[in-house]
RNA sequence: GGAGAGAUGGCAGAGUGAUCGAAUGCACCGGUCUUGAAAACCGGCAAACCGAGAGGUUUCGGGGGUUUGAAUCCCUCUCUCUCCGCCA
C-alpha cells in the first residue's frame, strides 16, 4: 500500500497518478485517508497526555506507599481511577480511525510510474521492441494441443480424470521438456547472480497480505479452510514474504532470489480459446526471480532482470515483443509492468510469458521490509518480481515454433537438458 | 494424535507487581592509546507513532483481562522444544 507520507508529501501528485491509473475518486478517496489520519493523530495526542499523567500518578502512588502514606496514595487512586474510561474511548477512537485508514488505503492501487503510458486497455500497451521471426510458420502448422496428442506429450484428459480442467498431465519427452526447461531457467538464473530458494506451496493469511494477494485476490487462489493456508499463485509470495518484517543492510541489496515452483490459481471466469490447451491452466510450473533494492537502484534492477528474461527467449529462439504496459492495464499493486509476449503462428496470438514489474515501495510497505544504509535510518525497499520463465506458454510456443515435418526441433541451448534435439 | 516445557534487544541470557525499555556477556559503532593493528580503557548501540524541539506514548511471541501500576498475575491464540505414538 502506499505510505501516509507518500500521500502527504506528494499529495497533487498522488493523485495525477491514481487518475491516470483511472482510480474513481482519486481526490475524495485521499481526503478521507488523510482526514482519518489526522483524527488518528489528534487522538493520540490526547491519550498520550493522558496515559503520561496516569503513569505519573501510579508512580507517585508507589512511592507514597512505600512511606506508608496510605491515605494519601488512597485519594491519588481514586483521581487517576476516573481516567480509565476516557483512555478506553479514545483509544477505541484512535484505533478505530487507523482501521479506517488502513482499509481505504488497501482499496487504493499503486501509482504508476511517469513513463507508464495512458491508457485504459491492453490495446493502449506500447511494444518497446520484438525480436526473432513470427512469420516463419508452414501453411498447416499445428496448433500445441494438436502437437501435444501428435507426439503424445501431453494428456488433457488424463488430468481431467485425475483432478478436473487445467491439470495437464505430462508424458514421456513432453515431461522431460518440463524438466528441461525449468533446469535451464534456474541454471541461467544462478548464471546471473541469483540465488536460489526453494520455498513453500502452501502460505498463512499474512503472507498473502504481505505481496497484496489479499484481500484483492482472495478468490484467485486456492485455500485449505481446515488450516487456513493458500496455495500459492506464484513464487512471488513465498520468495517476498522471506523479506517480511525483516531490515536489511544497504550493503546487502539488491538481495536476487530465484525459485521454482508449481503455481496454482482458480481462475474464475475464464473461458473459451483463453483456456484452450496450455493456454490458461489451474496448476502449472514457473521460475521467478525476485529482488528487494533501494530506491536509488531499483530501475537498473528493472533493467537487468528485463535483458536476462529477454536472453533466455532468445535463446529458445522464439519471436517475442516486449510490451510496456499502459496506466490502465498495470496491475493493483505494480508501478511499472513489461510483459514478455512470444507469438503462437499457429493461434494467430501472442501468449504471455513474462510480466517484470517494479513495485517500488508499494509491497514493502505493507511487508515492513526495510534497510538501513549510513544514516541508520529505516528505509523501505523496493522489490521488483519478474518470472522467468512461466512453463506452459513458452511450452505451447515452443512447441508451435519449432515444428517441422521431421518432428520438433530442440534449439540449441536446450539439447543438454533435454538429452534429444527432437521430438519425433 | 497424547503428555510436558518454553517464547525477553542482532545473539546469548538475567529479571516473578512500582526504582524495568529492561542487568550482564558477546557482536557492532565512535574515541583514547599505537607507526598501524590487537589488547586494554572510555562512550554509544531496538523499533513504531506524535512533536519544530524539549519531550511524550506504545512495544518483553499475538490478542484480551486483573490492578492506581504488568516483562512479571489470569484467560486465550500462535509458534518452538522434549518425550510417547504414527509415518514419507
């Protein structure tokens, strides 16, 4: 969430940002927040007071009976007896207007970055560069589902039976391919300094809270009632929420974590060729790499994690575009988004692979994760999360843009984790 | 799943009703000394909120209660450890 100072300090602008973002009500929403801080501080001042005196008193009270003053110490006790009601009301008040600020600012998204694009929908993005050749394709190429079953890599129905819609089952070089990919990733990922975690499926309510899946996303993700724990959407939640509560030192950012790991998501309310084959799926596997940075560094970080995501399609030797997405296509609680796209010729579509954002100090606010450089002071991070990459799309594209009449073709940098250089 | 013990500052560890935001040791930072370092000595060293500042408030795992007053007593939740059972 974004910070009271943030909203303070840089009020007008604030508030650009949340309409460019095309947040209804940006000025009456930020008034309220601000309106309820002030009552907050107002209350705590008073009770302040008052608990100071009362702390006084009973000091004093202990002295006195220690003289053996008791009649004395009998009337103070009395005095400061009366002063109990008014702290529970203003206490109540207090907590009552930082509660009240707290939800409002959680319904509040992040604000965008200055280079972020206006506009409303995914047709506003702005393509930053495409790279490889999307038109190399053969007139009858097949779609994935239908290379999948022509070389038995992949069993939708199988996992139908198993589980229910979305839980492919992966077979023989299909699931080798799988396997493959994700050493590949996590090999190149530790080529570029990031260490690697392996991390739990399954998250409490504050660490959902912490990345901001909660409460925005509560139905998105797959939850054990019996033990209160979520399945995880991503790795972002688990690698993020190590930095939780947590104040790290300036000398050790940015901190650069990899993980692997099977993401799960309901996805509620999708439907038609979105769903089709790999395209959208419950259960599936990612690499993400995360990074907590200072403010001053975080959009070289950007930069970094944007060229090594870039690296490893092109060394798949997929045709991909990089989009920069617009205001009103960037997540809730991203500043700046680039989504990595790799074309499916036999679609006709780009299929996401990628989504690298920088989150600025939007997540670390609500998962106190802070550092402290020379001036000992307690300064937000930034973090920033990329995934690098999601299997099942890259999957599909691989599938579709290596396709041959020989079988599919295993580029280069692949064939060592693969152990084959085609499917056949 | 059953029985018991525990949770205090970066770490270790005292503290069982007021003098405790907390002894002591280690770590860390600054200084003296030294050509430099080590040792020794001196000083500093938690966070959040309010305040221009002085200063004030809150926090001893979380929440609630008793009391003029709680790290300390009571209730409750969470977590950790030990023993037994079960088990990849």
């Amino acid at each position: 969430m974004l910070t009271i100072k943030q909203i303070t300090d840089q009020k007008e602008a604030v508030i650009a940002g949340l309409k460019k973002k095309h947040f209804a009500d940006a000025e009456a929403v930020i008034d309220q927040i601000l309106a309820f801080n002030d009552k907050r501080k107002k209350t705590q001042a008073q009770l302040d007071d008052q608990l100071a005196e009362g702390k006084k008193a009973a000091k004093q009270i202990g002295m006195l009976m220690k003289q053996g003053k008791q009649e004395e110490a009998t009337a103070i006790r009395e005095k400061v007896a009366a002063y109990k009601e008014s702290n529970k009301e203003l206490e109540a008040t207090m907590n009552q207007a930082e509660q009240d600020m707290k939800e409002l600012l959680y319904t509040v998204p992040n604000v965008p970055h200055e280079s972020v694009p206006e506009g409303r929908t995914e047709e506003d993005n702005v393509v930053e560069r495409q790279g490889g050749d999307p038109a190399s394709l053969p007139e009858n190429a097949l779609p994935h589902w239908d290379l999948a079953k022509k070389y038995d890599l992949i069993d939708f129905e199988l996992g139908v039976k198993i589980s229910g819609a979305g839980f492919p089952v992966y077979k023989g070089k299909g699931a080798r391919l799988q396997r493959a990919l994700i050493n590949f990733f996590m090999d190149e990922a530790a080529k570029a300094g990031y260490a690697e975690v392996e991390v739990p499926y399954l998250v409490n309510e504050a660490s959902g809270y912490g990345t901001g899946q909660l409460p925005d996303k509560e139905g998105q993700m797959y939850h054990d009632a019996q033990d209160d724990l979520y399945l995880i959407p991503t790795a972002e939640v688990p690698v993020t929420n190590i930095y939780r509560d947590v104040i790290l030192d300036e000398s050790q950012l940015p901190i650069k974590n990899c993980a692997y790991s099977a993401c799960f998501r309901r996805e509620a309310g999708s439907y038609g060729k979105d769903v089709r084959g790999l395209n959208r799926l419950h259960q599936f596997n990612k690499v993400e790499i995360v990074r907590i940075d200072t403010p001053e560094h975080s959009y070289e970080s950007l930069d970094e994690m944007i060229s090594h995501v870039e690296g490893l399609i092109e060394k798949l030797e997929l045709p991909y575009r990089i989009l920069r997405l617009c205001s009103g296509d960037v997540s809730f609680t991203s500043s700046i988004t680039f989504d990595f796209e790799v074309y499916s010729a036999a679609q006709e579509r780009w299929l996401e692979v990628s989504s690298v954002s920088n989150f600025e100090s939007y997540q670390a606010n609500r998962l106190k994760c802070r550092y402290k450089g020379k001036d000992k002071k307690a300064t937000l991070c930034h973090t920033l999360n990329g995934s690098a990459l999601a299997l099942p799309r890259i999957m599909a594209a691989f599938l579709e843009n290596h396709q041959t009449p020989e079988g599919i073709v295993i580029p280069e940098a692949l064939r060592p984790y693969t152990g084959f250089d085609i499917i056949d």
